[in-house]
C-alpha cells in the first residue's frame, strides 16, 4: 500500500474498478499526478472511465468493437506507463529529446481519447442516439449503468441559443422538474429522477415559453437599481447568497475576506469542516524555491527525501475574495468561490448544491503559472462526522484504511486510490469522488521526520488533501505545470455504515446517468 523510499517502481496488472476487467496502475510515489495540462484532459483515469462506461452500458461492446477497446486499452497503458520523460526533463527541459518525449506520450492520450470516444459513440449509437442534438423537443434515453438507488442527476445539452425553459416528462406521463443552463454548444438541460432497481427510463422534452418578469410591489426584497439585498420572506435567498447558501440538506457559510466557515449536515446539525492547513473548497499552493548558489533544479529535489517540500517551503491558502451566485434554479445553485492564490492566475472553485439529493458537486478551475521552482497544488478534503470515524480509500478490489491497514514500515505519507475516499462513521458516511485526480497526501503540511507505518489508528485520522499536481521528481517527469484545467469532485451523503458497501456505492455513484436523444 506504500512505498517506502518514495522512488518509482514498474507498473503492474490491476483489476479496474469500473469495469472488472482491464487497466494497469502507475505504482511510482510523489511522481504519480503531476501536470496540469494535457495530463488532466487525457488523464488515464478519465478515459479509462470512458472505456468503462461503454461497457457497462453494453457488456458485450468488448466482442463487438474489438478493435476500437484494444486500440483504447493499449494507449492508455502506453500513456500510464511510468517513466513519462527522458531523464533530463528537469536538468535540461529545453532538450530537443525532452520534448520529443513529451510530445510522443501526449499523442497516447490523444489516441486514448480518439478511441474511448469513438467506442462511447458507437455504444450510444446502437441504443439509439441520433447523434443530432439541434432540436428543441424530442425524446430521450437514459441508461444507469451505476445502478446506485435513489435519485441522480441527468443532463443532456441541445445545440440552441433560444431554449429559455424545458418540460420534461417520463414515459408514465410524470413531469420532473428541470433546469435550463448555459452550455458551450448552446442549452444544457438538468433534471434527476430515481433509477432504483431499474436501468434506463424513457422521457419526451419540450421547448416553454419564458416566464413573464414580474415584480411584487407589496414586499420590499429588491431596490431600484434591481438588487436584491434586503431580508424578506418573499424571495429568502437571493439576498444570503454573496455569503452562502442553505438547502433541506446542507449549509455552506462563506464570506469574501474569511473564506468558507461552515459546511453544516443538517440532518444532524453537525459542522463537517475539519482539521488541517485549510477548510474544505479552499485550495493550497506550495512551493520550496530553488537556492542559487547553493542547489539547482535536480539538488533541490534530490534533498527532498521523503518529504515532498523543503525545510523553507512556503505553503499559502487561497484568500477568497469574491463568491457569486452563478445560477439558482429548482434543481441546483451553482456557486462561484474566487480565491487569490500564489502561482495561479486563476483560483476558483465551483460549488453545486443539489435540492432533492445530498450531493454537492466541486471543481477547481486553475490557472496556473510557470516556474521552475518546486511546486505543488492540494484541495482539502477532510470532513468530520462526529464520533468514532475512519477514512477509507480502494486499489483494485480491496477497501483499506490509509495509514493503518498498510505492510508496516512502508510510506504513509501519500497514496492513490481507484473512485476516491470515504469517511465512515457510526451514523452514516461522506463519499468523495474524485473523477481526475488520484492522489492524496495525508498529515503534516510541512517539512518533518517520516515516520513508517505502525499500524496506528490515530494515523487513519489525519487531514487528508487531494494532491492535485506537483513537480517534485527530479528526472522524467515535466516540469512545467502551467495551462488552464478543471479537476472535479463529488460529495455525497450516505446512511451506509458498513465500510466495504461504502466504497461500493463510492464506485457505484460514481458511473453518472448517461442521456441518449433518441429523436
């Protein structure tokens, strides 16, 4: 479960938790996640679940596009595999072999990507996709290859600019209420339903006309100037929105200047935010900068050890200056937090509140900037549920507890896990998907002795944060970690207590509706 010496070791076989069925898995240590861009748009984890969502919607798509999953599979295994660059990527990263090398394991996940979504395609084409989204009304659908039970969200986009609301009904005649967004290629249409004990439901939606702008001349809750800041109960959330947001499951409070200060179950009244370097949502850049005179790019990552930062590394939280409601409807608010963080020029974080569903959906979306310092970016994910709690993560097959269900004497400093982590509690659990990023690091956010595993318990309770990227390895890994990207994650709720069925329905959960126009 840990390596102790923090050096890379050769890939080995693995059973994919999506599919059962293939994958392989870069064992090497504080090199395992570590370029922004194209590392997150071709990630392997991010096709290898393409690949797997094909054949959870058809199982038999390995028989019938044999070509196509072989094609995928190879190129993800030649993009996984471990040494990434030529040994002077960090000494010499303007060598012509450098970036030769850079561009040949690019191109595996440029192929990857062609062939996962050519596969994907070909699966929602024989189901029935028409491939042509331009209509405003039509017939949709929607397959859950997960099989989690209660309600989920599905989403589908129609290629218009003139889509002001939707009607969506299933095929039993019953309207759900949905949501109409801004999407990239015209209109994204938001609903959820339960797919509990079933695979796929069918639905027709239809174009509605815009709802007349009317004002209540008999309330006070909005000035002149159309602001709606005034405390009332005829609109009684627009004005608490620059400062959070509250739905029948959750309470985030949060305010420009002191950054997210609760995050409140209120099922049970309890606040989640726990201990560490920061509160949830808030991202963390650390760098330790080179010495001139004294260490050059290779030495000072070389004196790392098995510290991931130097005694004089310098580690800062995002300052949230700003928090903008971006869209409040009656299936979810999406909450903008914008936070000034060092080595970015771009820190903000995406928050989705869901109102029939204990889900919150978060993506970091990062500008970051060029240096050739040592580097790393974390988002905090420590939760506390109250009472007796343990964090569990998952390689393969098997759930495990970090820091305690380990060989002892290896590292417990950092680990991957397959979906994500799970806090377990005598009363229900959090689950955390983490869709782009893979490894975590747990405890001190500081240079200090390594300890070894002991097998203590009080080692399963440390802060963990989601290792987004870092240029630590002195060798074959890129240096350079600037670009734009958006890493995603998902939290939610459950009654689950049992640690294993926990991590099951992590996996589970983790598969989202697939929606398919059929006409």
């Amino acid at each position: 479960m840990g390596n102790a010496g923090g050096s890379a070791a050769a890939p080995r076989a693995f059973v994919c938790p999506y599919c059962k069925a293939f994958g392989a898995r870069r064992q090497q240590g504080n090199g395992a996640f570590f370029k922004i861009f194209p590392a997150l748009f071709f990630c392997f984890f991010f096709f290898a679940r393409a690949v797997c969502q094909a054949r959870r919607l058809d199982p038999a798509a390995g028989e019938k596009y044999p070509a196509l999953c072989r094609e995928a599979e190879d190129a993800l295994l030649l993009y996984a595999e471990h040494t990434w660059g030529h040994s002077s990527t960090i000494t010499d990263p303007c060598d012509t072999m450098v970036l030769d090398l850079d561009m040949r394991k690019n191109s595996y996940a440029s192929k990857a990507h062609e062939a996962a979504s050519r596969l994907l395609g070909a699966v929602t084409r024989e189901k029935g996709d028409t491939l042509r989204y331009y209509n405003t009304s039509g017939t949709l659908r929607v397959l859950a290859p997960g099989g989690a039970p209660g309600p989920q969200p599905v989403e589908f986009y129609v290629e218009t600019l003139s889509l002001p609301r939707a009607c969506v009904r299933r095929d039993d005649g019953t309207e759900l209420p949905c949501q109409v967004s801004p999407h990239p290629r015209g209109r994204r249409i938001t609903f959820l339903d339960d797919f509990t004990g079933v695979c796929e439901r069918r639905y027709t939606f239809t174009e509605m006309p815009p709802l007349p702008e009317t004002l209540n001349s008999r309330r006070c809750y909005v000035g002149a100037e159309r602001v709606r800041d005034i405390v009332n109960d005829y609109d009684p959330v627009s004005f608490r929105l620059p400062y959070g947001y509250e739905n029948r499951w959750f309470r985030l409070d949060c305010r420009a200047g002191d950054g997210v200060t609760a995050l409140v179950d209120k099922r049970s009244g309890k606040n989640l935010l726990g201990p560490g370097a920061a509160p949830f949502f808030t991202p963390l850049y650390e760098v330790t900068p080179l010495r001139p005179g004294q260490t050059d790019a290779y030495e000072e990552r070389r004196l790392l050890g098995r510290n991931i930062r130097g005694p004089h590394a310098v580690l800062t939280a995002g300052r949230l200056t700003e928090v903008r409601c971006e869209e409040h409807g009656p299936v979810f608010t999406r909450l903008r937090l914008v936070y000034a963080l060092p080595g970015t020029v771009r820190a903000d974080v995406a928050v989705t509140l869901y109102e029939a569903v204990p889900r919150i959906d978060f993506a970091l979306q990062l500008g970051k900037t060029l240096s050739g310092d040592i580097e790393s970016v974390f988002l905090p994910l420590t939760l506390e549920l109250g009472g007796a709690q343990a964090l569990w993560a998952e390689k393969g097959s098997e759930p495990y507890r970090p820091g305690l269900d380990q060989l002892p004497g290896t590292c417990m400093e950092y680990t991957m896990s397959d979906t994500g982590i799970a806090f377990v509690g005598e009363g229900g659990s959090a689950l955390i998907a983490s869709r782009d990023v893979p490894l975590y690091y747990f405890g001190e956010m500081r240079a200090h002795p390594i300890r070894l595993c002991e097998n203590r318990p009080e080692d399963n309770r440390r802060p963990v944060y989601s290792w987004v990227m870092n240029n630590c390895w002195e060798t074959n890994f890129k240096l350079d970690l600037s670009g734009f990207a958006e890493y995603r994650y998902t939290l939610w709720l459950s009654a689950e207590t049992d640690p294993r069925r926990a991590m099951a329905e992590l996996t589970a959960r983790s598969f989202d509706a697939c929606a398919v126009i059929t006409g």
